[in-house]
C-alpha cells in the first residue's frame, strides 16, 4: 500500500512538473537537478526568494502547491491539510481526534509529506518552501537554506504592510514563529533554529531579495557542480 502510494505520488509531481514547464513554455529537462529547500522565520521573505531562485533556476517551487498535492492524496481539503500543517495535538489526542471526527491525522500529514518531498528530491529541479524539507531530504548534493530576519525588522515591515499595531504583528509573528519551531520538534526532534542543518544563512535585513538570489546560487553552484549558465544552455 506504500508503494503504491508513493508512486501516485510520484506520477503526480511528475504530471506537475510538466505542466509548470509547458506554462512557462519550456521543454522538460531530463538532467536531474539537485532540489533545493528553504526554511524561514515567519517574515523573513523566504517564500519570496523561493520565487525568484525558481524564476531564475527554472525550477518548480513547491509552497502552497505542496499542500494540494498532499490532499489530493489523503481526501482532505488544503485548509484542513493547512491546519494539521501547524497543529500541537500530541499522539495520543492526534489518534483520537482522527477515530472520532473520521479525519485524517498528524500521522497521516506527515507520512504524505515525506513521500512528496522524496519524490520531489528524487526528480529534482524543484524548491520547495518550509515544511521541514530539509530534515525529510536524503541525497546529499539538495541544497538547504535557512532565511532569518530581525525580529524589530519583521515587525516594523509586518504592522506597515498589514496595517496593524506592532504589537498586534509582534504577537503574531511569534506565534507563527513558535508554530514552526513545534513542527520541526514535534515531527523531526529538530530545532529549526540549528544553523549547522543548513548549507546557507541569508539575513534579509541585511541582504535585498536581489543580493540574496545571487548568493544563493552562487553558493547553490559551488556545492552543487551545476552551472546556472550551463543550465539554462541545456534547456535551448
């Protein structure tokens, strides 16, 4: 049964992919190309440089598209897989919760996950954003970056862009920060604040989105062996 789940899995990104390609107008490529996944402080704009890094890599970024491709899978709605996403239930309430309601669980979320990120490593050329990727990831040449921020600046740029208090942002904010801190320990027992669990750090407080896609793939290129240039020649 996991086998077969794992291959509608893979039959799915692989029907995604295609379909990205043919959007953009592109050819799909048969190199394999190391995926690369991005783990964020809420705020930081990690989403954002997973946009241009696919815009500039070619590859398919994979944020919210996850979540679709894991309900698919498990007969749940995207809001719902939203929620069990940043959920706190323990095992135990996880197991009954699933008995009572006749709803998919934690468990469930998380098996379906790490099935879609392997399949996603395994063809390659993908991105994909938050999720705990990087502890799920198996081939040694992925390539994982973590975006941070200071906590003043993503509060200052948060009110601003919302129209809220400070204090309204700084609460939600470290709210949404705490949900993805439990995630990681609940599901991996990792700290998503370890520095050494990444290939790279950017600061966008310090770095513009611009600076930081070019860092990235420089340093993207240095572990990886692939060219960008030779890249993009690949696919003419």
């Amino acid at each position: 049964m996991a086998k077969k789940a794992a291959q509608i899995i893979e039959q799915q990104v692989q029907f995604w992919m295609r379909k990205e390609a043919a959007q953009k107008g592109v050819p799909v490529s048969n190199s394999k190309r190391p995926i690369i996944t991005i783990s964020r402080e809420f705020g930081a704009k990690g989403a954002a440089l997973a946009e241009e890094l696919g815009r500039r890599l070619e590859f398919k970024v994979w944020d919210k598209d996850l979540l679709e491709l894991i309900s698919k899978n498990i007969g749940s709605n995207k809001e719902f897989i939203k929620s069990l996403d940043e959920s706190r239930r323990g095992l135990l309430e996880d197991t009954i919760f699933g008995f009572i309601h006749h709803r998919e669980t934690n468990l469930s979320y998380l098996l379906f996950l790490i099935k879609a990120v392997r399949a996603l490593e395994k063809f390659g050329s993908n991105i994909i954003v938050g999720r705990g990727a990087n502890y799920i990831c198996k081939i040694p040449d992925s390539f994982h970056i973590r975006v941070v921020c200071p906590l003043n600046k993503r509060i200052q740029n948060y009110a601003r862009d919302y129209q809220i208090t400070k204090k309204e942002a700084s609460e939600f904010i470290l709210k949404k920060d705490a949900d993805r801190q439990h995630f990681s320990k609940y599901n991996f027992n990792q700290d998503s604040g370890n520095a050494s669990d990444y290939d790279l750090i950017l600061n966008s407080g310090t770095f513009s989105l611009s600076e930081m896609a070019e860092i990235a793939v420089q340093a993207y290129e240095m572990k990886t062996g692939t060219k960008v240039a030779e890249m993009a020649q690949q696919e003419l």
